[in-house]
C-alpha cells in the first residue's frame, strides 16, 4: 500500500485576493509610466494605405 501524501495548507482567499490586487497596482504604475514616457507614444499600425501611398509618392 502506497505512502499517503502530506495534506497541504489550504491557501486563504483573501492572499490571492492580495497577491492579485498588489500585481495590479503594479500593472496601472507601469502602464502609467510608459504612457507618460516621452517614447510611450502609440506606433503607427503597418499596414495603413495613407503610409503606402506615401512611399509611392516619394
């Protein structure tokens, strides 16, 4: 007959509901950060006509 595991600590919620609210306190500070950054401006999609027709242009 096998060894029975070792019964584990049930994990609380409330240190899930912690660990989660403290990664997204995080998350909203570095998205913040990056949008306020001087090179956190939105990129230009690549596949846009207008970018297209100015290359012909040019």
């Amino acid at each position: 007959m096998a060894k029975r595991p070792t019964p584990k600590k049930k994990r609380a919620k409330r240190a899930t509901r912690l660990q989660h609210s403290a990664y997204v306190t995080d998350e909203v500070k570095r998205l913040r950060d990056r949008q306020n950054s001087p090179y956190g401006v939105t990129a230009e999609p690549k596949k846009k006509a207008s970018k297209a027709i100015r290359k012909i242009k040019a």
